[in-house]
C-alpha cells in the first residue's frame, strides 16, 4: 500500500508557480498510474477480447459513439485525424457491423455515425470484461481502503467536470 511519507507531504517553494511538492505529487501519480495500467494488463485473459480485432483508433471511436450518434467530423476532431482517415477509419467499422451511418435529414451533407446493435453489445462486454477485472482488484481492499479509493475517485470524476465545464464555457458556439 502506498503512503505518502512526513518528507513528501512537507511544504516546499515555488518554482514557475508549481511547488516542488506538487511536481513530487503528480510524478507520483504518473508512476502509479503506469504501474496500475502494467499490472492491471496482467490480468487480462486473451480468450476474454473479441475476435472483432480493433485497432486502438477504432477502439476510440466505439468508445466516443457509445453515449449517442456523433457527426463525421465530430469523431475527427475528438481523434485528432483528417475527415478521409476518419471516414476510411468508419468504412472499417461499417465493414465489421459496429457502426451504421445516416445522413443528418436537414443537411444531407453531413453524416452521422451511430453504433449498431453488434456495436453496442460489443462495447458492453469491453465494459463488462474492464469491470470484472476492476473486481477483482476491489475484493482484495479492506472497507478503509475501498473508502479511500472510492473518495479518490470522486474527487478525480469532480476535476474532469470541473474541466469539461471550463472547456465548454471557452469553445466558441458552434455557427
């Protein structure tokens, strides 16, 4: 179990307005972070993975198309690809029957990218098969630690809003 030591949690100065505590701080959570990711991956069961074969971007794109249909250039914008890589990227998707498109019935020009059924009970058993190795970590915690992971948590959930908040009130409406 980690636990920060008397020399960690000290009060240090300033340097280019991040303490040094703080840069301590977040190496830290970047190491565990890595380390949680390294050892969490050890648990993983090939026979458990889909025969689909995704690659990571199509991954991504499931993923963005989970919560509700996206535009085309929506998904490129979030994957950070031109709109050919990203068509080419859905044209593949498409192919394996995860994802059906629409064109949007007030502009024709734009189109919409939705998960299909196969699409939506794929990423259902991604999520099942990432809860059940988060389990199996949990029942090893006692309730103190579950209590603190689970605060952990909440504060981090709290911080990405925090920010998503402060990105929407910065990007400019869309036209």
């Amino acid at each position: 179990m980690y636990i920060a030591t008397e020399m960690e949690t000290s009060v240090t100065t300033d340097h280019g307005g991040v303490s040094e505590r703080r840069q301590r701080q977040k190496q830290q959570l970047d190491e565990l972070t890595q380390e949680l990711s390294l050892r969490m991956r050890a648990l993983w069961n090939p026979t458990e993975w889909s025969e689909v074969e995704l690659t990571m971007p199509q991954f991504r794109a499931l993923d963005l198309l989970v919560t509700e249909p996206q535009r085309m250039s929506e998904i490129a914008g979030a994957l950070g690809t031109s709109m050919q890589a990203t068509t080419s990227l859905i044209d593949r998707l498409v192919d394996k029957g995860l994802v059906e498109r629409a064109h949007d019935t007030a502009d024709r020009r734009v189109v919409i990218c939705r998960l299909t059924a196969s699409g939506k009970d794929e990423m259902e058993r991604f999520s099942r098969i990432g809860q059940a190795r988060l389990d199996v970590l949990v029942d090893l915690l006692d309730d103190d630690e579950l209590d603190t992971v689970v605060s952990a948590f909440g504060i981090l959930a709290d911080a990405a809003q925090r920010r998503q908040q402060a990105d929407a009130i910065s990007e400019p409406a869309p036209a």
